[in-house]
C-alpha cells in the first residue's frame, strides 16, 4: 500500500508541476521577478505538502513559530536539519517570508522544476569554485536579505539519514555575520516518514521546532555554527528519541567547542 501511495503522490507532483512551470514562465516573460513569481512557486511547494496529508498520511506540526522575526523587512539566514526532501518543500510553504535557497547549478537543468527556480531570486552556485561560491553566496544572500528576503541553507550540506549527524559548516554563519542578520536554527525529522534517498514513504507526522533567533554582531562563525550545531542535535534527540537510543551521548558544551566545524563547504544547497 505504502508504495502504490507513494506512486501516486510522485505522479501527483509530475504533472502538477508543468501548470506552475508555465506559470512561472509566462510572468517572467511579461516581465514579473520577485514576489509575484515566488507566490507562484510557493503555491505548488504548499500544494505538494498538503497533497502528502491525503496521499501518504504525512502532516506536519509546528513548535516555535512564535520565534519567528515580525519585521517584514529584516533579513535573517534559516539553518536547518536535512534529512530528506520534504524540508525543501515544506520550509517556503510555513515561512512567512520569501525565501532564497543556496543550490547547486546543476538543478537548473532539472526539467520544469530546475526551469521554475531558475527564475526565482535563488542563489546557484558552481561547486567547483569554492572560493568564487562563497563570493556569490555573501554578495547575492546580503542583496536578499537587505529587502527582506530569508536566506535558507543546510549546514550538513547535504542529507543524512535518520538518527545520524553530519559535519556542520560555517558557510551559513558567515554570511549571516557580514549581512549583520539573525541564524534560525531548525530541527526537522523528516527522515521518520520520508527517508533520505527513498522513494516509498511513511505515514507519520514530521516535527518542526524552530529555535529563537541568534543574534550575530561580535560573533565568530565557528562558534556561532557550533551552537547552532548544539541547539539543533539536541533538539532532534528531543523530538526523535528512537532515532538517537544507540547514538553517543552529546558532547559537552566545552568539548564540542574544541572541535571546529568544518570549513566553508557549500557542495549542495538542498
């Protein structure tokens, strides 16, 4: 049953995502960027969480929402535990503001979805050239983040399976410490229904906590992306304990802080 589900919610999300395509197309075409062409996206990544209620007997609920900036022009950079892709969709349909995504380039080429954030003000990068990456990633996220617009990334860089932590990089940190914005930490445990890499999902629900921003003026990037890293890995020991029952204990706060996170890496923004 769970893979007929899953079937249908694939194919559901197939041919739904051609419509939004042309939509986006077409206002790019007439000369639209920006909100009314991210409404347009953020309309079919809504469409494709709330299908999955129906479909696969997923939901999800939200704790922490109150911590979320009012300030309709303040910038702030989300950073966000990745297990699977339902975050991707999800995090732009529960925001309250547009959000900018770090992805590879390589998703541009994607048919219809990679043509659809093509348009969108999202940050693409070239993993090859880290340097000029990074470069792109703080000139591009200060520009989005100066009118509003949140900046999302994965300090893993990319998915890692339930119940497991990957190396935390400081890429995030760094670009909210020169923008002079907030970091959101974000624990989801999306992998309990939706595993990483796997096409047959779950029923369940997929918690999101969302932790209170943390100021950046007169921080370090290292020591900032480790209680960030602190904060999240907690939390998800907290929301999905059975994931964690054979896991090592946490390190103290001391210990942790002798161990640096790894450098800016931006190899895969989703």
């Amino acid at each position: 049953m769970a893979l007929i589900r899953s079937i249908i919610h694939m194919l559901w999300m197939a041919i739904t995502v051609v419509p939004y395509t042309l939509a986006i197309l077409l206002a790019s075409l007439v000369g639209l960027r920006g909100a009314p062409v991210y409404r347009i996206a953020r309309a079919w990544l809504a469409l494709s969480v709330n299908s999955a209620r129906p479909l696969l007997g997923i939901h999800y609920r939200i704790t922490g929402a109150e911590y979320l900036p009012k300030d309709a022009q303040g910038g702030a950079v989300l950073l966000v535990k990745h297990q699977s892709t339902y975050e991707t969709f999800l995090m732009p349909a529960i925001m309250p503001r547009p959000l900018a995504y770090v992805f590879k380039k390589e998703l541009l080429y994607v048919p219809f979805f990679g043509w659809s954030i093509g348009r969108l003000d999202m940050i693409h990068i070239d993993r090859s050239a880290r340097a000029r990456a990074f470069h792109k990633v703080v000139q591009q996220g200060k520009a989005l983040l100066a009118k509003g617009t949140w900046v999302i990334m994965f300090p893993e860089g990319t998915r890692v399976e339930r119940g497991e932590k990957g190396q935390y990089k400081n890429g995030g940190t760094r670009l909210a410490i020169d923008a002079g914005a907030p970091v959101i930490p974000v624990a989801v445990t999306s992998a309990k229904v939706w595993p990483r890499k796997a096409f047959i999902k779950r029923p369940g629900v997929v918690d999101v906590s969302i932790g209170q921003p943390i100021p950046t003026a007169g921080r370090q990037a290292d020591e900032l992306m480790r209680e960030v890293e602190a904060w999240i890995e907690a939390e998800m020991r907290r929301l999905d304990p059975d994931a964690y029952r054979d896991a090592p204990e946490l390190a103290s706060t001391p210990d942790a802080a002798a161990q640096p996170p790894a450098p800016t890496d931006l190899s895969d923004g989703l």
